[in-house]
C-alpha cells in the first residue's frame, strides 16, 4: 500500500505558524487551497500546474503555496504543532 500524500502548504506574513495540510491527491490539495483562501482563477491554475504560487496581489497576507509529495509513514506529524 503506497504511502503516497500531499503536503499542502501556505506560508502567511505575519504568522509564527505556516498552514498544513495532508491531502491523499494532488487535485483535493489545490481544491483545499483555493477553497482555504479564495483564491482567483489566475492564481488556482497556476497553483495546479506547478504545485507552487507566489500571489502577486499586495493586499493578501500570504507569501507563497506548496505542495509536495511526500511518502512518511505518519503523515499526521505534518499537522501537529
Ligand atoms: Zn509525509
């Protein structure tokens, strides 16, 4: 049985603590994102094709998005603090 998970992340200014998430595909990972910060058109496709994104609107309070593959065997530590 494959391990396999995706690390959703989301690094904000002015926060100590970066959001994770753990998600089984890549799609409910994006989907979480975009749903988590409302993200627009524009940023969600770019988001999906490079499983990264640096927002350029200067209003927002985030600094970039990542999404990784990961195979831990306790995808869980991801989310404790
Ligand atoms: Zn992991």
């Amino acid at each position: 049985m494959s391990k396999l998970h995706y690390v959703a992340i989301a690094r904000l200014y002015g926060y100590v603590h970066t959001h994770c998430e753990v998600h089984k595909t890549y799609d409910v990972a994006v989907a979480s994102l975009v749903e988590s910060f409302s993200l627009n058109s524009t940023d969600t496709g770019r988001l999906k094709r490079d499983g990264h994104l640096e927002p350029q609107q200067r209003k927002v309070s985030y600094r970039y998005y990542d999404i990784t593959e990961c195979y831990c065997s306790r995808p869980e530590q991801h989310t404790e603090s």
